[in-house]
C-alpha cells in the first residue's frame, strides 16, 4: 500500500513539474515556473527511489500505470477537459498491467 502511495505523489510531482514548462512555453507564463518546475521533478525522481521495488526498470514499470490514471485526473480537475471513455478504458488496461507488474509473484 505504501508503494501505491508513493506512486500517486510521484504522478502529482512529476506532472505538476512538466506542466510548469508546458506552461512557459506553450501557455506564455513567465520563465519562473521552470523554477517550481525542476523542484517538482527533482521530489518526483527521489519519490520513485522510495519505491518498495528489488529493480529500478520494474519500479519505473508499475509506476507508468499510475502516471495515467494521474494524466486523466490532471487533464481533468486542472485543465477542465473531462476524458472520455477511451481515456477510462485505456487507463483501466494501464492500471491493470501494472498492478500485475507491481503484484505478479516472482520466481526465486
């Protein structure tokens, strides 16, 4: 459950983060918010290390599932635009995929 928490501030940190240059360059906010912006991605690449995961590649792996679903939120509730069943059933396969992933029973 940890790991799943850990996921969820990751996806905040890391799409808050992208969002502050896509917003200086694409929305015309001032070059400030790369400042915000790189603080962000920096406390989104330590969240990932807090990862309860034996590899990196794994860790990144389960993790691009719950980056989706957040994408969905995000494009939701900030940006106003509401995902449309696509979105939902492409979120649903991501987060399944990776809860196998992240839950599959490993071999020694």
């Amino acid at each position: 459950m940890l790991t799943i928490l850990i996921y969820i501030g990751a996806a905040a940190a890391e799409i808050a983060g992208c969002f502050a240059f896509w917003a200086w360059l694409r929305l015309d906010k001032p070059v400030w918010w790369i400042a915000p912006g790189i603080a962000s991605l920096v406390l989104f690449a330590y969240l990932l290390t807090l990862a309860e995961a034996p590899f990196a590649g794994r860790a990144y792996a389960a993790y691009g599932g719950v980056y989706i679903i957040a994408s969905l939120v995000w494009l939701w509730v900030i940006e106003g635009a509401r995902p449309d069943r696509w979105d939902a059933i492409g979120a649903a396969v991501c987060l399944v995929g990776a809860a196998i992933i992240l839950f599959g029973p490993r071999g020694a």
